[in-house]
C-alpha cells in the first residue's frame, strides 16, 4: 500500500514544485517591472529637478549681469567688501 501512495506522492510534489516555479516566475516578472517602473519616474524626476535648476542658474546669471551692467560702481563696491571681508575671514596670521 505504501508504495502505491509514493508515486501519486512523487507526482503531486513534481505538481506542486511546477506551479510554485511558475508562481516566482511571474513574482520575479512582477517585481522587475515595478522596479523599472520606479527607475523612470526617479528619472524623469531628477531629470525635471536638473532642468529646474539650470534654468535657474540662468536667470540668476542674467540678473546679476544686469546688476552689474546698470550699477558697474555699487557693484565694483560690492566685490571689494566681500574681498576684503573674505580676506579678513581667512587671514592666517592670526
């Protein structure tokens, strides 16, 4: 009687291990396209963040030439404080 019930035993576990194999292969499946989902959107993310930022930098760039085009004096001014501000900061002598 034992072994009777060992190969209808056998096949069951050979059943069994398939569907569990066919059970992570569409686990496996599922879990990468979610990870290259995720992988777009951060990049596009960061994408978008760096456009941002660059344009800007462009504008703060424009700006400040255009500072220093209508106000050539204050501006010279400006960057001999902070000079000698950074000067006085850094002076190692002390």
């Amino acid at each position: 009687m034992a072994e009777q019930t060992a190969p209808r035993d056998n096949g069951a576990l050979n059943e069994d291990i398939a569907a569990l194999r066919e059970d992570l292969e569409r686990l496996t499946r599922t879990v990468g396209g979610m990870a290259e989902d995720r992988a777009h959107l951060a990049y596009d993310s960061a994408r978008s963040t760096w456009h941002r930022a660059q344009d800007s930098s462009k504008r703060m760039a424009e700006t400040t030439v255009h500072q220093i085009e209508t106000r050539p004096f204050a501006s010279l001014m400006a960057a001999f404080a902070v000079g000698l501000l950074l000067g006085v900061v850094f002076d190692r002598r002390s």
